[in-house]
C-alpha cells in the first residue's frame, strides 16, 4: 500500500481495522512506515499478544 503512493496514516488503519486495538512498535508510523517490522505487541479485545521473539499469549 505504501509502495503505491498511499499516505502512511491510510496505509495504518487499512492495515489494522478489525485487526488490533492497539500496536506498540518502537517508533512512529506515521514517520517510518517500516516500525511495523518491528512489533513489540498487539492489544486485541484485552488481551496482549506478545509478537517479540516469543510465542506467548497474556490474556
């Protein structure tokens, strides 16, 4: 999406609509597109999914 010209702030909310409530990556977006290479965790419905290096669940 972002390869095809489509401003950072389109390319986050097509991407992560229905997908998440909440991602941490360790810079912004909005500036680095590629912090989503990065992601630290997911919040979705409460729970927090931990997508570091590890395989584990927290809810």
């Amino acid at each position: 999406m972002h390869q095809a010209d489509m401003p950072p702030t389109d390319c986050l909310i097509s991407a992560t609509i229905n997908a998440a409530d909440f991602i941490a990556v360790p810079r912004d977006p909005l500036e680095d597109v590629t912090a989503y290479q990065d992601v630290e965790f997911v919040m979705k419905d409460g729970s927090k999914i931990v997508c570091a290096n590890s395989s584990s669940i927290d809810q």
